[in-house]
C-alpha cells in the first residue's frame, strides 16, 4: 500500500525524467556507431569518494559493469557498429575468454565488431580473434606465451643447506609438497600437470584460430607483428589510431546504451524486483584477523567472510547469492568452516557459484557447497585432496653451530618442533590427519555434488584440470553472466537487481604512514555508490 502511494506521489517527476532521458536519445538520432576503450584493469575493491580522490587515479568499471555493458550494446538494435580501443591490458585468462564470447555475441547479433590496438599478449589476441575487423598500428607487437609450465624443484638445494622438508598428501596427483622435497616431479604429478597445460593449450589455440589449424603455428612464435599477423590473415589492415577513429563516423554519447536501457524499461508501475548479491572470493583461504572483520581484496579469510554470508543470508530483500571463486585453496579447518555457513545460507536463499580462474582444493571445497556451479571453460580445478609439509631445520642449526635440547617433551611434542626429527608414532599420526581430512572432503563433495563416494578417487587424490559437466564436476560452462541468467531462471524469469558486494579498499596497505588514522576514518568505509554505467549497483555494507 506505501509503496503504491510512494509511487503516485513521485509519478510526475518519474515522468519528466522519463521526457529528459528520451530527450537526450533525439539529439542522437542518426547515430550508428558506439565507441568504446576497454579498462586497462577491472576495478576489485569498494573505495569511497574520497579513497578516489586521494589517489588521483582515473576511474576504472569492474568487470560486471564491462560485460553488461556489452551486453546491452549486443541487445541494442540501433547500434550498427561497435568500434573498440585495446590499451594493454592487465586481464586474467578467464577475464579475456569471458569478454571474448560476448564479443562474439555482438557479432553475432548482426553488428559490426571493429577492433584496434597496439599491444599485447595472448590474451588481446583473443579478444581480435574474436572481432568482424581488426586494424592494428604500424608499430605494433604482441608476445606470445602459450599454456605451458617450468616448475622449479628445490628439494636437492634445500638438503645441501641441512633443510629437510617431510610431505603428507593424500594422493600421488597431489604435487605441492614435490617443489620443496624433490629434485624433480613424480610420474603421476607430470603427467597430470602436461595433460592440464596441453588441453588449456588445446582450448586456447582453438580460440584464436576459429578452429583453422592451419593458423597453429603462427602462435608458436614468440613475438608478432601486425605485418606478421596481417600476412596470415589474422587481421584485416594496418592503421594509425587516427585513422581507425576517423571524425566521419557518426558516433553516440558514452552513455547511450544505459539511456535507451531505461527508457525501454520504464513503467509507470515498477515491478518489485529480486535482489541477486554477487560476492566475488579471491585468494588463500585462512582464519584472518579475529578482531579485524572487513573483507579485503585478494583474501578469503573466515573470521570476516562468515558474519557477511551470516548477514546475507538474515537480508530479506536479497533473494539469491552467487559466489565469484577464484582461490588456490589454503586452510582445510576454515574451508570447512566456511564450507558449513554456505550450507546454512543455501537454508534461505538460492546460492550459486561461478568458478574463475583457479578454484582448486580449499577453493573447490567452498564450491562443493552450492547449488550449481557455473566455470569458464579456462578455469583450472581439481586438486580434491590434503596435504601438509614440516621442515626439520637440525642439520642447518648445526651447520652454523647451533643447537637446541628438548626438555621435557611428550608424545607427539616433536610435531610443533622444527629441530626434533618426527617420530614414528608422530609420522603415523600426520598421515592419518591427512587421511581423515582427505575423507571428510571427499565426504563434502559427494554431499554436495551428488557423486557417490567411491567414484570420489577417480576425480581426487588431488588431480588437476578443466571443469567438465560430464564427470559432475561442475553443472555448467560459461561467464559470469550465464551464471546470473541461471539464477534468474530459478527466480522464475522475474525482474532482479544486481549488486556486487565488494570487498573493501585497504588503504592502509597503500599508504602505511596513515597507519590507524585511516581505520579511524568510519565514513570511508560507509558510503555507497550508484554505479551510472550499467544497471549494477555497486557497494559495500560492512556486513557484520
């Protein structure tokens, strides 16, 4: 009833807001072409008005305002062309092949997709590939480094020096310990390792060549050229910046595509919409700080993550929770931890995940928990397994004529000890932690992935590799965007908003000399902000 009155009382201004922004769209009646300069990195952090200011740095969207953007663009029928500008760009693989399909999808819509650039690397490539034209300048370079691996092993030099490192994994596919205990992998870790970097190699040439293998061997080549390049038919022309942007061009305003948007989905009653929260999880997984509870970029720490899902899931506008992974893994005890407070989220809401760039062991652990995982076909995961290393530093201690005694040690004292060699009761007790941490993971995927618990060793024993549906390893392949259409089909098809629950902007680590002023400073951490380039709302609530 409120909100019905609330509506009446503030129509007319809705109504001549509605005649200014179809106003501004008569002024660029004619147009046919949408230009667009793609971010040299994605924004990852909430910063307030005032964190921008102090950096003085230009403004930057994140990648869900690009990929809507493009989005709109794609389902805009008024826009013939759209021209795009590559400046080098700091992208992961997973960033580029994402953009890359809905580049496609652009094409393939009817339009015409112009690219120009000048620089790069595999992953600009990908994205010209991609493209109807493709100019480049006369200057222009692009080094090339295919999917391929060089680890380095330093189990034989740590001995030299008296380090011994003792590993406990649960399965021979499980490698992180080999760097640090031999000079060289194990079979089954190399074999699995080339069967991973040879099928990402194998997805990533399909892409830049369209599938003509003919075209492989040009990108076996450590540098190309745009001579190089236009030679092999990569591209289409060589041109200054100046040219490819002639002033002929009839080109609309920057904001166009989010201006028709709104005007398209005006209505004089506004449907309720479903609040969809995307919460990007990036980095190592630990404890964190307990007495310091604000997420921050580039970790996943419970102490802080846990009373955010907690606050998710007691926000009854928010209907659906996806979870953006991109995590290594880390801690088995707090992946656990987190792993139980998705479940408990899931009681009230829809929870999704989207699987990134690595999502492998603890990452995979939190992923097990969802509903349905959505992962870009680059995404590197797998490694469902334990492991645990401990060095005994003894012989080095001596080296440098130092010595420690044990006094007043007990069984299993030697475990906390780097001096002390283990024990044989110590040793049998580390492998059979390992052993019930590997079950009770193997326990949480089958749970949560419906796989029966004996087919569990065929994916595990801490094998890595591309996402497959077939295996159930994930439901589906796609971006980011296919993972929100697939939560808006569990909604039943309605109308939703999107917001990014992004973690904070720490400036503290940027400028060290602040100190405690700035985490004094509550009102940087309390503002919100509308983001004017897409309907993506972007904030951060301080969710406790």
């Amino acid at each position: 009833m409120f909100r019905i009155l609330f509506l009446v009382l503030f129509l007319p201004f809705r109504l001549l807001y509605q005649f200014y922004l179809r106003l501004s769209l008569v002024f660029q009646s004619g147009r046919e072409v949408y230009e667009l300069e793609f971010p040299a990195v994605f924004e990852d952090s909430y910063k307030s008005y005032w964190v921008k200011k102090l950096q003085g740095k230009e403004e930057t969207v994140t990648r869900l305002e690009l990929l809507i953007l493009l989005k709109l663009i794609q389902k805009n029928g008024k826009i013939k062309t759209l021209d795009i500008s590559l400046p080098p760009l700091e992208w992961t693989l997973s960033e580029f092949y994402e953009v890359r399909n809905q580049l496609i999808a652009i094409k393939e819509s009817g339009k015409k997709l112009r690219i120009f650039a000048k620089e790069g690397g595999v992953g600009t490539l990908l994205l010209l590939t991609a493209a109807t034209e493709v100019f480049l300048a006369p200057e222009s370079e692009f080094m090339v480094l295919l999917p391929s691996a060089e680890p380095m092993f330093f189990g034989k030099f740590l001995k030299t020096w008296g380090i011994e490192v003792q590993a406990f994994a649960s399965g021979p596919y499980k490698s992180f310990a080999e760097s640090f205990t031999r000079g060289e992998f194990s079979k089954e870790a190399k074999k699995n390792l080339e069967t991973l970097v040879l099928d990402l190699r194998k997805v990533i040439l399909s892409a830049l060549t369209n599938g003509k293998k003919s075209l492989e061997p040009i990108f076996y080549r450590p540098m190309l050229s745009a001579d190089e390049l236009l030679s092999a038919g990569v591209i289409h022309g060589i041109k200054t910046e100046t040219e490819f942007f002639s002033e002929d061009r009839k080109v609309f305003s920057g904001n166009y595509p989010s201006l028709h948007y709104k005007i398209k989905e005006f209505h004089i009653l506004p449907k309720r919409k479903a609040e969809v929260v995307v919460i990007p999880l990036e980095g190592g997984i630990s404890g964190g700080d307990f007495l310091h509870k604000h997420r921050e970029n580039g970790k996943i720490e419970a102490f802080s993550l846990i009373p955010n899902l907690k606050a998710l899931a007691e926000d009854k506008k928010i209907k659906a929770v996806i979870l953006e992974i991109s995590s290594p893994g880390g801690s088995a005890f707090y992946s656990e931890q987190i792993h139980q407070e998705i479940l408990e989220l899931k009681k009230t809401k829809i929870v999704t995940a989207y699987f990134k760039d690595t999502v492998a062991s603890g990452g995979y652990y939190l992923g097990s928990a969802v509903d349905h995982i959505t992962a870009s076909p680059v995404c590197i995961t797998g490694s469902i397994g334990a492991v645990s290393i401990r060095a005994n530093l003894q012989k080095l201690y001596k080296k440098v004529q130092l010595n420690k005694e044990a006094v007043g040690f007990y069984p299993f004292r030697d475990i906390h000890s780097e001096f002390q060699p283990l024990s044989k009761q110590s040793v049998q007790y580390l492998e059979s932690q390992i052993k019930k941490i590997e079950g009770l993971f193997y326990r949480r995927v089958a749970e949560g992935r419906k796989i029966p618990l004996e087919n569990l060793p065929k994916i595990g024993m801490g094998r890595v590799y591309l996402p497959t549906v077939e295996n159930r390893i994930v439901d589906s392949l796609g971006g980011l965007l296919d993972a929100i259409h697939e939560v808006k089909e569990r909604l039943g098809g309605k109308p939703i908003t999107l917001t990014e629950e992004l973690p904070a902007y720490n400036l503290r680590n940027k400028i060290p000399i602040l100190g405690g002023l700035i985490a004094e400073l509550k009102t940087l951490e309390s503002l919100n902000e509308i983001s004017l380039l897409s309907p993506v709302r972007l904030a951060w609530k301080n969710r406790k």
